[in-house]
C-alpha cells in the first residue's frame, strides 16, 4: 500500500529525489497513518524497512 512518486529538485548537486509515502498502524489509536517523506532514490528500500 505504499506509493513512490518521482521529482527532481536543483539544489546545488543534481540528486534525485524520490517522495515516498507509507501507511503505518497508530499504536495508540489503531488508525492508519500516511506518512510523507523526500528520501534519495538510493534510500527507498531502508524508509520502506523501517516500522
């Protein structure tokens, strides 16, 4: 249930970015949680390893 959309940002050095969105189960509530992160296209697989 995770979604990967590709950009691009100029910042200095060209890198590219990828924004990566995971739904996570609260543990207080039980609701499910998106959560938004720009990681580098090298760093996808470890932000989806994460819990």
């Amino acid at each position: 249930m995770a979604k990967k959309a590709v950009a691009t940002f100029k910042a200095g050095t060209l890198k590219k970015m990828v924004k990566c969105i995971r739904m996570d189960k609260s543990a207080k509530t039980g609701a499910y949680v998106f959560t938004e992160q720009l990681v580098e296209e090298t760093e996808v697989k470890d932000f989806f390893a994460k819990k």
